[in-house]
C-alpha cells in the first residue's frame, strides 16, 4: 500500500500534507446507555410486577385447562414463579398460559 493513500492534502496548507486523523465516534453518556439497555414491559409483565409488589394471589390458566394459584415471587422474559399455597415454588413458562387472573391483595 502505497504512503500517499494514507494521506490527506489540505489546500489551505500551501503544499503540504497533513495526515488524516479520524475523528471518534459519538457516546452518549452512560445514564442514557442505561436508558436504552432498559427494555419494555408488555401488558402481562405489568400484571405480574404489581402482583408481585403487592402480594396479591393470582390464578393463571394454563393452555392445558390447569389452573394454578399463588404468589408471584420473580419472573423475567420468558418464565414466572409463583408459590402456591403449600409452599412450593412453580416455575411455569409464559408461552404455557391462557390467562392471568389477579386476586385481591394480600392484608
């Protein structure tokens, strides 16, 4: 590769070559970063974050006509937990429910 191709010619310069210094790319600062990264909640996600905040029992039908009822204790993209009322934690997935029933929350 031949020097020259490397090298820009500034004409306000009067002959001479300066090299080519490219410039940085932009970066937003790191709160809007985080602003980004954060994703949006769909509609049931919603209905499980309050449930979960207040404790409210809630009944989901599943796609194969089993309800199951409890607390939600976490969930994330694709998956919930709840704990019925035996004590056992349920992990379900969300592409298995029909619906989510909420209960009045707890006192």
């Amino acid at each position: 590769m031949h020097e020259q191709n490397n090298r820009r010619v500034n004409i306000h310069d009067k002959g001479h070559n300066t090299l080519h210094r490219p410039q940085r790319p932009h970066r937003p600062d790191q709160a809007a970063q985080k602003k980004q990264a954060r994703r949006q909640l769909d509609a049931h996600e919603h209905m499980l974050l309050a449930s979960k905040r207040s404790g409210a029992i809630m009944t989901v039908s599943l796609m194969n006509g089993a309800n199951v009822s409890g607390i939600v204790t976490d969930f994330d993209r694709y998956s919930f937990t709840i704990k019925d009322g035996s004590g056992a934690e349920i992990c379900m997935f969300k592409h298995a429910v029909a619906t989510f029933r909420s209960a009045a929350p707890r006192v």
